[in-house]
C-alpha cells in the first residue's frame, strides 16, 4: 500500500542512466534558478517604502535613488557571480569558493549560511506568496500560515518527482509572471504620461525634516532584500546541459537584466503613483488596481504574483540539496545527503529542507517582515565571503586579465560588506539570532567530520597485516517455548554449526519441570539451558549467561546469538504481542560486539 502512494505522489523510479535527461535548458534553469530573484520585484520596492514613511510621505522620493543604488550592486553581483561560474564549474558557489581560497572554516560559514538561506528562501516565499493572496481575498487572512504549508507541501512533492518535472512546471508561471510585470510596467508608465495619474507627491530633492544616514541606509539593505537568490544559478552549475558553465553564465546575466527592468520600473511607478505600503496589501497589488482597476487583468497580476512569489521557493529546492550534497561529500553533513532518489534528485535534501522551513512559517506566524531581514543577511554573508575569495584567487594564480577581474571583485566585496554591516546594525534586533544559529551549524558541522574521521581511522585496515581470523562457531537460541518458530531456527542453526545451545527462562519451579519434560520428549538435537529469574525478568539472567559464553569461547569460536521471530499477517497483530526479541536485540547491538541475527517466521492468519 504504501510503495503504491509513493509512486503515485512521486512517479516510477528512474535509472541512473536518465542522470544527463534531468538536466537543465537555460530556459528551464531561468524557471527554476530564478524564480526566488524574479518574486523578490514584489517585495524589494515594498521593504524600502516600509522604512521611508517612517519619515513622512514626503520621504518616498528617497525610493528612487536608493533603488538606482540596488540596481548598481545588482549589476556588480552579476559581474562577480559570472567569474566565479567560469571559475567553479563544479557547482557550490560561495562554499567552495571560500573553502579553497579561505580556508575550510570560512568555506563552512559561508556553506552553512547558503543552508539557512535557503530554509529562509522556502520560507519567506510561501509567506510572501500567502501575502499576495490575501490581498485579494482578504477573508484568508487568518489562515494564512495553513495555506502556506499547504505550498511548501506541494513543493516538496513535485520536487521529489524530479527536477526537469519541477522545472517544466514552474516555467509557465515564471514566464507570465514576467510578462505581467511588464505589461503592468508599460501600461502604468503610459497611463503616467497621458495624464491619468493625479496623484500628489513630492519632487525629487524635497527636503525632509528628521531623515538620517542611519535610516537611508535601512531602507537601502532592505531594498537588497530583492538581490536574494541572484547566487543560486553559480551554486547549481551541475544541474544544467553541457556546456554547462555557458548556459549557466547565459541563465545569470538574463536573470540580472530581467530583475533589474522589473525592479527599477516597479519602484518609478509606485513613486509616481504616491504609493505607501500598508499591512493588508502590498505595493504591486496597489499599482495594478490604480492601473487597471479591480478587474480582470488586475486579479490576474495578483494570481501570477502570488504563484511565483510560492514558486520562487523551488530556486531552493534546486540549491539546497545540491549545497547538502557537496558538504556531505566532505563529510561535513550526514552522508545521506549523497543519497539520490527514485526520480535521481537528492530526495533526503528536499524533504529536510521542506520540514524545517514549514517549523519556521509555523514559529513566525508566517510574518513574512519578520523573516526577511534574516532571509537578507543569511545570504549577504556568503556574497562577501564569496568576493572575498575570488579576490585571493585573482591574486594568487594571477590569469591574463585578473586584474580587472580583481577590481571587479574588490567593489563587490567592499559593497556586500558595506550592506552586511548596515543590515547588522539597522536590523540587529531582528536578526541577533543569526548569530547564535550559525555557530551552533558550524560547530555541528566540525563534529560530524570528527565522527566520519573517528570512524575512518578506526575501521581502517592493514591489507598487508590484517587477515580474516578463522574461528569455530557457537550459536545461543533464546527460546521461549516448543513452537515452529524456534524449530525453524534450530533447523537453521545446526546446518551451519554442531554447536547450538538453545537458552530459556523460567520464573517458577513448576514452568522449569514441564519445559524440560517437553524438551526431552521432542528430543531436537540441542541442548537446553534452564536460567531461573526471581524478579520475574528475562533480559537480565539471559545477558548474564551470553556474559559467560562470550568469557569462554571468544578466542577459540564466533558467537552468535539467533533471535526467533515471528511475523505477523497485519501490522496491527504486533500489539497483541509482547516484543522481546526486538528488546533483546536492541540491547545486544548497544552492548556486546558479537553476531545477532533474527530467523523470521511468517504467519498467514
């Protein structure tokens, strides 16, 4: 029943020989890579405008500037991601850059801040896309931390059927989402022009009582909120066809030049329009209705925006296993992560990821305000982490050209410094968490590479020196009766060893004579050992015996403790039975280093 579900949610299994079919389009990869970059138009303007009207509407023609000052560090992430494309064509982006050029705990800060992004990424945007919804149909609005659960539900399931599944899926809705913009775009620029907006507000320059660097720059880093998800396409180089560093550099610089118009033509409109932004709608939801109205085109903006703002978190879905993956290969993560599905993604990856950003829509009420300044910093980290090490890399191998390469670096790391720096000190108080979170990563990740290399130097073995030791055998049968269950393993047992000795515990004088007249009676071949338990327990006097066995046979004989066990028709038979074979093997692989093997009967009623 359940391997039926599973290929209905998730599909047939595919051959590993399908891997190269899974890859990616450059149209395809622009879907699924950018989507998380694209949805950020929706909420980028909006976060600026949040902080300026706290200065008064005169304050929105700060808006302008600030966003042409985004769309330059936009410009510069793209210069510097597409270097470090052609430089790691592996894949893995920040990580390893910063792993080879700065060491392995700057690569780990920088690994285990993409991991958080991406947990925030799935996040924010299943808010962000509940958010748009509800702007709509404001009757959702108190449900809104369900429906967002229900899209990272739906995410996670048609990740798990496969990347190319997911990728053909989503470019629908990323590509009309795109036209929608830019019709919207174009449509309120000429409604601009010829006069139908009316709306009152202040001239560029209006000078503006009470306004400060420090606020500027708040509204400037949380504009920056919408260059989140411009790394993603170096991270997931793999993932497309070959020539895959082209495609993958085509894909960025389409990404950026598409961003870039949106975002720009987003914020002249809702200054323009004299938009302020209010908690029951957002800014584009506003735009589309004083540019169309509330009819059908406008409810057709809202759907798209929702759809890709909920879809934006598979940009994630395409990083985040494969992020997991490659810190797993150094044994920095469990190495179930290397582990690809039945449809060849990285099916444990997807699954970990879709948990933990569903616990943090669940601990944040799906605020997604609250979840965007983290969602920024945890991914302006490794941008600077990242600049930072392609400026070491220029520096050290110097290539023709590198230095330009150089300067093209240096001011992107100087700039994602200087608004890493501004989003610690305008938004501490909503993002001090970071910095506990992220040590704690760290420091899980150091000790699980202890416990892979603990492992390693212990299993280690001299194929010189170290020969299979050749001993007899000694096989112990906890029995707890005469049944077919335990003539099934005796029968089993002496077709490999002479040596069997079947156990059993008594808790009375009365139960100890019939079972030993019984025994005698069927006569199986093996000899039966009675223990006598006054406290009515039968691991403790058992443990005690194999004790003994194992003190006087471990250097002449193998010792292996064969556990009958019934199985029954139905699941549900089990709590009808006690389960001292599963307790006494729980017990024996925790404390004892000999063999233990179950011999299963299966029952048909």
């Amino acid at each position: 029943m359940g391997n039926k579900l599973k290929r209905v949610v998730i599909g047939k299994p595919m051959k590993s020989g399908e891997l190269e079919e899974e890859k990616l389009s450059k149209m395809k990869a622009l879907a699924v890579l950018s989507s998380d970059a694209l949805s950020s138009v929706a909420y980028g303007t909006e976060q600026i405008l949040i902080v300026l009207v706290t200065l008064g509407f005169a304050a929105v023609w700060y808006s302008i500037p600030i966003s042409i000052a985004v769309l330059g560090l936009l410009t510069i992430l793209i210069l510097s991601y597409r270097q470090t494309i052609y430089s790691y064509p592996s894949g893995g982006g920040a990580y390893l850059v910063a792993k080879d050029n700065l060491g392995v705990g700057t690569g780990l800060i920088a690994g285990g801040s993409l991991l958080v992004d991406y947990i925030l990424t799935v996040a924010v945007s299943s808010s962000a896309g509940t958010d748009a919804i509800t702007s709509a149909f404001p009757s959702l609005h108190d449900h809104r931390v369900l429906v967002s659960l229900i899209m990272i539900l739906f995410l996670t399931i048609m990740n798990l059927r496969g990347i190319t599944e997911s990728a053909s899926i989503l470019a629908l809705p990323v590509y009309l989402f795109v036209a929608a913009i830019f019709v919207l775009i174009i449509a309120g620029l000429i409604k601009y022009v010829m006069g139908g907006i009316h709306a009152e507000v202040p001239e560029l320059g209006t000078a503006v009582s009470n306004v400060s660097l420090f606020l500027l720059l708040k509204a400037f880093s949380s504009g920056c909120s919408a260059l989140t998800g411009v790394e993603a396409v170096s991270n997931a180089i793999p993932n497309f066809k070959q020539p895959a560093e082209k495609n993958a550099a085509k894909t960025l610089v389409a990404m950026g030049m598409i961003l870039g118009s949106m975002f720009i033509g987003i914020s002249l409109l809702a200054y323009w329009y004299g938009i302020s932004p209010t908690p029951e709608e957002t800014v584009v939801s506003k735009i589309a209705e004083a540019t169309f109205g509330r009819g059908v085109l406008y409810y057709l903006i809202q759907g798209v925006t929702a759809l890709i703002l909920f879809l934006a978190a598979n940009t994630a879905y395409a990083a985040f296993p494969l992020l997991a993956f490659m810190l797993a290969k150094d044994k920095f993560m469990p190495h179930m992560f290397k582990v690809r599905g039945d449809r060849l993604g990285f099916s444990n990856g997807i699954i970990i990821l879709g948990v933990l950003s569903a616990l943090l829509v669940i601990v944040f009420h799906g605020d997604t305000e609250n979840l965007i300044p983290l969602y920024a910093v945890g991914v302006f980290i490794p941008f600077t982490l990242s600049q930072f090490g392609m400026m070491v890399r220029w520096i050290r191998l110097k290539p023709e050209g590198w230095i330009i390469k150089l300067l093209i670096n240096t001011i992107g790391m100087i700039t994602t410094l200087t608004i890493t720096l501004i989003f610690i000190f305008t938004k501490f108080s909503q993002i001090w968490m970071v910095f506990i979170f992220l040590p704690l990563v760290i420091f899980l990740f150091f000790r699980i590479h202890r416990h892979y290399m603990n492992i390693a130097d212990e299993l280690r073995i001299n194929l010189e020196s170290d020969k299979p030791e050749i001993k007899g055998s000694t096989i112990v049968i906890p029995v707890a009766g005469i049944t077919r269950v335990v003539l099934h393993s005796i029968s089993y047992a002496k077709s490999l060893t002479d040596n069997v000795v079947a156990v059993f515990v008594a808790f009375d004088e009365e139960e100890i004579r019939k079972m030993e007249e019984k025994w005698e009676e069927w006569n199986p071949g093996v000899r039966l050992i009675i223990l006598r338990s006054r406290y009515r327990s039968v691991m403790r006097p058992l443990m005690k015996f194999i004790d003994t066995v194992e003190w006087k046979t471990a250097e002449t004989d193998h010792i292996t403790i064969l556990i009958p066990q019934f199985i029954t028709k139905h699941w549900w038979q089990n709590l009808l039975h006690n389960q001292t074979s599963l307790l006494i093997r729980a017990y024996l692989y925790n404390q004892k280093d000999i063999v233990i093997a179950t011999v299963p009967y299966h029952l048909n009623r």
